[in-house]
C-alpha cells in the first residue's frame, strides 16, 4: 500500500491522515496498520466501512451492477467516474474535475477490508458530512455516523461528525472551509480530539 509505505519510508508520526470518498477504504486499512503512527483520521465525505465490507457493499444494487457491468466490459477492468456535477459542481470547477478523473479500477470496489474495530477506536476520527448537495453513494455512511451501535459502539466515543454545505468536492467547491476543519484535528490544536 503506498500510503503506508510513505509514512513508513518518511519515518512520519502524529499523522493527521485526510481521506475523501472511496478512499476511506483506503485510510481504514492504513490507520488499521498504523494506528500509533496516525494522530487523528478524517474521513472527507467518506465511506466508513464495517469490517469485512467492500466499497461497493453500502451503495444501491442499481449502482454495484452497473459499475460491475461497466467495469466487465471495459478493457482495463474499470469503470468510469461520475460527473462532476454530482459533486455539486459547475461552471469553471466542473470543468477542472471533468477534466481529471479517470476509470476506477473495479477491483477495489469488490474487495473486502478486513481491520481492527480496537485499533481503529483508539484514533481520534473526524467524519465531515457534505450536505448540499449529498452524494447518493455516501448517504448510507452518514446514518453510520450518528449510530451509537456502529463499531459495535466504539465509533462515537472518540470520534465527532462535522457539516460542510457543499458538494462531495470540498477541497475545490470550499477549499478554505475544510482547510479551517483540516486545522482544527492538527494534534494540539484548539477543538481537536
């Protein structure tokens, strides 16, 4: 994995690790091999996993099928990306973020994540919620969230949801916004956990 393997070559500790979208998949197995080195986790509108889920496993059967399908008749095993004005974009933004996303691979989106609910539990965890507009595939995460049972219980201890209303895209449609959220999980900083 090549996130744990730059913090690991960097030699990094008290690392505030900032995730977005599918890639909360990504920042729950790091954190889960890492934990004593990750200071605080912050899932952008992300997905938070149970363990033993896949990214694909939260989103409607209309969804993981068309991507499936998409993904099997794709040369490269892959599936497209979205339009950006499901992120709440338009204009010059959705422009600049048509222009840059590629095919998924979908293997990714079938694998499962296996971690620690322990590990995870002992690293503060920031879940920030975009709300205008809400993106389909991460509103089955935003219940998670809240439940005081997700985790079987250990998620809320320890962990805290904040809004940002904008689109999935907050680090292009708010980037000053999530910078001042960003700040606030810095280790040592005022209202970080």
């Amino acid at each position: 994995m090549d996130v744990v393997a730059a913090i690991e070559a960097e030699e990094m500790s008290d690392v505030l690790l900032a995730v977005h979208s599918y890639a909360g998949m990504v920042g729950t197995g790091v954190a889960d091999r890492l934990g004593a080195r990750i200071a605080h986790l912050v899932y952008v509108d992300a997905v938070v996993p149970r363990p033993g889920e896949s990214w694909g496993s939260t989103h409607a059967r209309a969804t993981r099928e068309g991507r499936l399908a998409a993904a099997q008749a794709s040369p490269n095993s892959s599936f497209p990306p979205p339009g950006a004005s499901l992120f709440g974009l338009s204009g010059e933004q959705e422009a600049w973020v048509n222009r840059r996303q590629t095919p998924h691979p979908a293997q990714p989106y079938i694998d499962e994540l296996h971690f620690s609910i322990d590990t995870l539990a002992a690293i503060p965890r920031t879940f920030i919620s975009c709300t205008q507009p809400t993106l389909a595939t991460i509103d089955a995460i935003r219940p998670r969230v809240t439940d005081p049972k997700f985790w079987d219980g250990c998620w809320l201890p320890g962990s805290r949801v904040m809004e940002m209303k904008t689109g999935h895209d907050p680090m292009v449609s708010d980037p000053e916004g999530l910078t001042q959220i960003l700040l606030q999980c810095v280790p040592g900083a005022e209202g970080s956990r």
